[in-house]
C-alpha cells in the first residue's frame, strides 16, 4: 500500500554557499524521493520570521532567522512514500556531531545553527510550509 505524501526541503544558505545543492538533491533522488519542484531564492528576515513563527517563543529564533535569511537557499518540494518521516530520516538529528553517519547533516551539517538542511516535521506543516514557498 502506497501513502505518497509530499514535504518541504529547505537547503540552507551555509551549503548553497558551498554548492551542495546537488549532492543533496541526488540524496533525495536515491532514497526514492521525487523533486516536484525546486526554486532557489534569497527571503527577506521578515520572510524568514514569518516562516519560522512557530519558533517564535523559542531562545533562538532570532538567530535562526537572521541566519536563513543570510544567503541564497533553496526550497524543494519532494514526493514519494512516507515523505515526511524518510526526509527527517536522510537529514539526521539537528546536531550534526550526534547525527547519523551517512546523513545529509553529518555529511554537510557545520554546526546545530548550519545544519545545512530544513525538512518539515509533519504531513500538516509540509502542506503550510509548500504553500509558503510555492502558493500554487
């Protein structure tokens, strides 16, 4: 039984900066994981802070949006089985030191702040967060 669902990527400045984007972009494609769509652009803070406003209550949601506003990224939408859970899975803990080996953070991940990667964490904020990019 199939349970195709599609999720939001976001590849972060700190590895667009230094031109990750495909070798990520092939992560997704090998585990199964369509490219919908894909656009690479530059958000404003106030982008960024709209984006992050669940964050809003947290320490660091100042920084996480200076920093995603920093530089270019770019935003992708992926599909296949299970999208969610399996993108969560390939990008690994938000601290790259404690993630997985062979995940996109441990491979490309700097640091918890430059983690190179941004995926949704539900089916819900996947369609709020493909909106946000993609108003189809």
């Amino acid at each position: 039984m199939s349970n195709k669902e599609k999720t939001l990527s976001i590849i972060k400045p700190d590895a667009v900066e230094r031109n990750l984007s495909e070798k990520i972009k092939s992560i997704f494609s090998k585990n199964n994981l369509s490219i919908l769509d894909t656009k690479k652009i530059h958000i404003s803070k106030d982008e960024a802070a709209e984006f992050y406003k669940v964050h809003q209550s947290k320490p660091f949601y100042d920084q996480l949006c200076s920093y995603l506003s920093s530089g270019p990224i770019e935003v992708i939408i992926l599909e296949g089985d299970n999208a969610v859970l399996k993108n969560r899975e390939l990008m690994g803990a938000t601290d790259p030191k404690v993630a997985k080996e062979g995940t996109i953070r441990k491979l490309y991940g700097i640091s918890i702040d430059k983690n190179s990667v941004h995926g949704s964490d539900s089916v819900a904020n996947a369609k709020v967060e493909i909106n946000f990019f993609f108003k189809h």
